[in-house]
C-alpha cells in the first residue's frame, strides 16, 4: 500500500493529472532520511484538506521531493461534521482516544477539562503545548489511515462553551453515559448539522455536568451494556454513527 505524505506551504489547487507537487519541510527530510524515499516509488500526497494526488516520485533531494501526479481525488465537506469532545484524561489515555477517533473518520477534535479529569491543562501555555500534541497525533493517525483531512484540534472549550453549543439549533449535543436512556445505536440523527459527541474523563461526569448539558439540550446516550474506558468511548461512538450517516 502507498504511504500518504502532505504538503505544506502553496495552496492545492494546481494539484492536477500531470502537476509536479514537491513536498519540503520536516514531512520531507522523514520521508527521504527514515523512510529512504526513492525515485519511482508510488506514493500519495495529500494538503490535509480534502485533496489527494496519486503518482511516481519523479526527485529526491535531502530535505524535499517531487511527485508526478496522475490523479487527483478531491472529497468534499461532509454535510454533519462528527466533533469528538474528549475530556483530558491521564497517562496517554485521551491521547489514544484522539489517534483511534481519527482513524474512525473524526472531522474536529475539542479538549475539555472536565470536573473530573485529572490531567489538567491549567494555564494558556500548557494548554497550546497540549492542543498542538493532539494536533500532532492527529495529522499521524490521518497519514497512517490514508485520510485525506486531517481533524482540526479545536481549542479547549469550558462547560459552560459546551452547554452554548448544545443551545445551538445548528448543531446537536450527545453526552456518553449510562444515565442516558436510549441507545446510540437508536438515535434520531436528522439533521444536517454538526454533531458533538462528548466523551468524559476516567471518572465520568459528575451530576453536575450533565444536569448541565441536559438543561442547555443535550442529549444524553448510552453505547450498550458495558462501560467503555475514555480512550475508546469516542472511537466507538464515531462507528456507530458512521454507520448511521452513511460514511461506513
């Protein structure tokens, strides 16, 4: 299977059947010093926005190459965006929660810092440090699944950001529990809007929280009889719901 490599810099819309697309920066120097790119090799490159070339490395450099395109694939938007909220969680546990939603087809990714979370994110420089690690892993996990988008990380958003978005009409709020008292699976998902699913820390949410995002029009979902770790409630939701929208 051909590896996927994004390009960084100039914009994608040159990328056509017959285009040289040279790929430079730290995505390059790996590809050619770890991965010893050669002359020939069928790769793909991608602009992590939804465009996806395919053809022959035509030249290798040290820090960069060229890739002879001969096709272009440009998927569009999705019409409902799948968001995954993830509370921070401790050791890599949301960290594998962001890698494994990405592979499941994640369009954004939102931090949240639950009550209840223990790792926490406590001032804005730690809280950049986190959201470009997250960013990090997600542009890994798009490359080793061959997406041709890679998720935006979002900033951090508080309860009280969650509960606006949940009063939305745009958008719809799904809170992951067992208080909830119907079945993911049986969702009434009609609508064109974005979807948020929210997903809490190793010791759940508190009463709180989810009286919370009920009261601002959540609603609240259970995935079935067992009680998921953080690191994979949201990969297993997105399944669900790739089923449901169609995407699967």
């Amino acid at each position: 299977m051909a590896n996927l490599y994004f390009a960084e810099g100039p914009s994608s819309e040159g990328w056509v059947p017959g285009a040289l697309v040279t790929i430079t920066g730290d995505e390059a120097r790996h590809a050619v010093r770890v991965s010893r790119l050669r002359v020939g090799e069928q790769i793909l490159v991608g602009d992590g926005a939804g465009v996806i070339g395919v053809g022959p490395v035509a030249s290798v450099t040290k820090d960069s190459f060229a890739v002879q395109l001969d096709s272009v694939r440009r998927d569009p938007e999705p019409a409902a965006r799948v968001v995954l909220v993830q509370a921070l969680a401790k050791g890599d546990r949301d960290e594998r929660a962001v890698e494994q939603a990405t592979e499941f087809g994640v369009d954004d990714i939102v931090p949240w810092q639950a009550e209840r979370s223990v790792s926490r994110w406590n001032d804005p420089d730690k809280a950049a440090k986190g959201v470009a690690k997250w960013a990090r892993i997600a542009r890994e996990a798009s490359k080793q699944s061959l997406r041709a988008r890679i998720p935006v990380v979002q900033e951090p958003v508080s309860l009280d950001g969650l509960c606006a978005i949940a009063g939305r009409e745009s958008s719809r709020v799904v809170v992951l529990h067992p208080r909830g008292s119907s079945a993911l699976s049986a969702w009434n998902h009609d609508t064109d809007g974005d979807i948020y699913l929210v997903v809490g820390p190793e010791g759940g949410l508190s009463d709180a929280e989810l009286d919370a995002l009920e009261a601002a029009g959540a609603e609240i979902k259970v995935l079935g009889d067992t009680v998921l770790r953080t690191s994979s409630a949201g990969p297993a939701a997105l399944a669900v719901l790739n089923v449901a929208l169609g995407r699967w």
